[in-house]
C-alpha cells in the first residue's frame, strides 16, 4: 500500500499538467515490479481500490523455473493468477468500464521508446494493438536476443517478457485503444512525498482519495453509507469544536473520518458484535493511503466505539502503544458521542450546533423531533468523553 501510494504520486506529478489525462475519467494505474504487481483503480477520479497482487516478474521466475516451463506455460500462469483476481476488482471498478490505462515502469518505459509516442519529455502513449504486437514480437525472442536488442542487463532481460506479459494481459481486460506511460518511479515518489508536506492542495487531494478508498470500502460490503456520512459530518464537527483540547495533528482528524465512515462495517458479517467485525475487516483491508500502523489505529476506534465499557478495561488495549493508546482514546470518545447522535440510524437532525461553557458541551439542535433515543444513547457513550475531556454531553 505504500507503494501505491508513493506510485499515485508520482504519476500525479507527471499528468497534472496534461490534457490528454482526465481525472474525470475511470482509470487504472499498473505498475509491475520482481515481487508484485501494484494496481490503482479510479472511478471518475476518485480511488476505487488499491490492491498489491502476489504477481511480480521474480516470483513467476521462481514459481515456474523448477518445470522449465515455455513462454506459453508462462503466459497461462499469469492469465489465470489475474483472472482469478479480476472478480474482486470488479467489485470495486468495472474493469470493462476503464477509459484510461496508465501503465508505470522500465519495461514499459522500454516498449514507449520503441513502439510509443512521446507527449512530452517524460511521458508516451501507445496504441494497445501496437503494444499487443510488440509483446508478441518480445516473446519471440531469447534472452540473450533481449539482451542484445535494447541493450539492457542480462538479469532485466530474463523478466521482460513476464513483465510485459502482465501488462497486456491487464489492458486487453479493459477497453482502452491508448496507453499512457510516463517515465517515472517509486523514487520519484518518495521525493515528492518527501518535499511536499507544505503542499496544501497535494495534501487536500491525497486526503480525498484516501476517504475516498474509505467509502468505496464501505459500499463494497453493502454498508449504511447515508449513517456513515452523518456521523462523519458530526464527528469532524466535533473535533474541530474540541481541536485545541484535543492536541492531535491533522492527520489524526484525517483517522477520525476514516474510522467514522467504517465504524459499522462490520454489519456485513453479523449485526451482532459489529464493531469487532469492524475491526477485522480494517485491518485485513487495502486502504489507500494509510499506513499498518494507521489501520490499526483505525480499526481499533471502530472497536471501541459501540457500548459503555471503556477501552482501558480491555487487556489487548495495553499492549499498544502509549501513543496509539492516547490517539484512539480521544477519537473513539468524539466517535461514540457522533454515533449517538444517529442512534436511530434516520439523520433525524439537519444540523447541530456546539458549544462549551464549564463543564457542559452543548449540542442544539435545530429539529423539534424528540431526542429520547439519542439522550439514551449519549448516556450510554458519553462516559468516555466526559472521563477524557472533562465535559458532560447535553443535547438539547
């Protein structure tokens, strides 16, 4: 996931400025390494699904070399492997849908200087039956030809035709008649990543597709997307009502959305102990963006964030750490008072307004319906919050 994340960035970096991409468009971007193979799917601009296949050219290499197996033994392998594969993409992106196939890389980079077209400096196109041909015409070739051929190292020459083998078997599942190739890399990425933490509209987009990897998560497993967004909206509220009690970075406000438009997820698999099924299935999923460590804090919120017991009475919480530990205390405690606010799961309230005096938070809203249900239910959470920031919840 790191990967992709740094890869989105780089790409980024080189199609900004180009006409010839929209962002508005459904898109996948591929990059294939020795280990596996990276893939970004955009819908309409938005991420997705980002996933890392166990499918890399040196893997393949080790897989088949005990058979001395032919290129076409090769090529069936991988056909499978991504074939079996292609439903769960599907899930997330229609992959008959994709209008734009960005495809990053040496080897792709290889096949533009020979086959492509170049829009700029750093970035080709190819036609996708130009490309089909050239991987045919590479497959025909030993690797000593390879080697000879384009001028590259014996070690680069013996995964070329695996690599290029992935890509096109991936293109031919969508429908795109070009292939965008700029000529960039991870490193690139991570030097961006690096000198651009000052980058304010970088840092809004990429925040945006990571919530954006959220949802599409959620609407996956058939979650409550209208609750999501509610308690979303009221715990952000929340938090930038508390921000300096708080004493979190933004990016800890960025975990919050996160946490509060999964926190029910869990529902997929029982309604019954939802929110330990929440948890599972953050921390065994693919979100753009965020780190291991970011998805346990994560999943973590949304375990805790269902019932009256605290946190610190579970022994599993104190073995993480102390860091972690403050971090999800004070989220899950905004969380629990967001989730009682749509206890009855109806957006009973168009709005809500706070605000502080002693050690009251005032929560009014502007709807006459009655609130029995969700004073109940603060009674319930709001025992974390009062516990960690000192102020009883009333709403009125």
């Amino acid at each position: 996931i790191e990967e992709n994340r740094l890869m989105y960035l780089a790409v980024r970096e080189i199609l900004k400025e180009e006409s010839v991409y929209t962002s508005s468009k459904n898109s996948v971007i591929l990059m294939v390494s020795g280990g596996s193979t990276e893939v970004m799917m955009m819908h309409r601009g938005k991420m997705a699904g980002v996933h890392s296949l166990k499918l890399g050219t040196v893997r393949i290499e080790q897989q088949l070399r005990k058979y001395a197996s032919s290129y076409e033994n090769m090529r069936r392998y991988i056909r499978e492997a991504i074939v079996n594969t292609k439903g769960s993409l599907d899930n997330e992106l229609n992959l008959s849908e994709v209008e734009q196939f960005v495809a990053v890389g040496i080897d792709m980079t290889l096949a533009a200087v020979h086959v492509g077209t170049p829009i700029t400096t750093f970035l080709w196109e190819i036609d996708a039956g130009v490309f089909d041909r050239f991987v045919k015409t590479v497959q025909s070739y030993s690797i000593d030809e390879c080697v000879a051929r384009f001028k590259i190292s014996y070690n680069d020459a013996q995964t070329l035709q695996a690599s290029l083998t992935i890509y096109n078997i991936f293109i031919k599942l969508t429908k795109v008649k070009k292939i965008f190739v700029p000529e960039t890399n991870l490193r690139d990425g991570l030097i961006i990543s690096q000198t651009s933490t000052e980058n304010e509209e970088l840092k809004h987009e990429f925040n945006s597709q990571i919530t954006a990897s959220a949802r599409n998560l959620l609407r996956k497993y058939h979650g409550d997307e209208k609750h999501a967004e509610c308690v979303c909206h009221n715990a952000l509220k929340l938090y930038d009502e508390m921000k300096n009690e708080i004493a979190l970075d933004d990016h800890a406000r960025l975990l919050l959305e996160v946490a509060s438009i999964l926190h029910d997820i869990g529902s997929f698999i029982h309604l019954n102990h939802h929110n330990i099924h929440s948890q599972y299935i953050i921390e065994h999923s693919e979100i753009f963006g965020l780190s291991e460590s970011d998805r346990t804090i994560v999943s973590q919120i949304a375990k805790y964030h269902r019932g009256k017991s605290l946190p610190q009475d579970d022994a599993s919480f104190a073995l993480l750490p102390r860091v972690f530990r403050m971090t999800i205390l004070k989220l899950c405690a905004i969380l629990r008072v967001a989730d009682a606010l749509d206890r009855g799961h109806s957006q009973k309230f168009d709005g809500v307004e706070m605000s502080r005096s002693n050690d009251i938070l005032n929560i009014v809203t502007d709807s006459k319906k009655n609130t029995v249900l969700e004073n109940l239910a603060l009674s319930e959470k709001g025992e974390l919050f009062e516990s960690i920031f000192g102020y009883k919840v009333v709403l009125s």
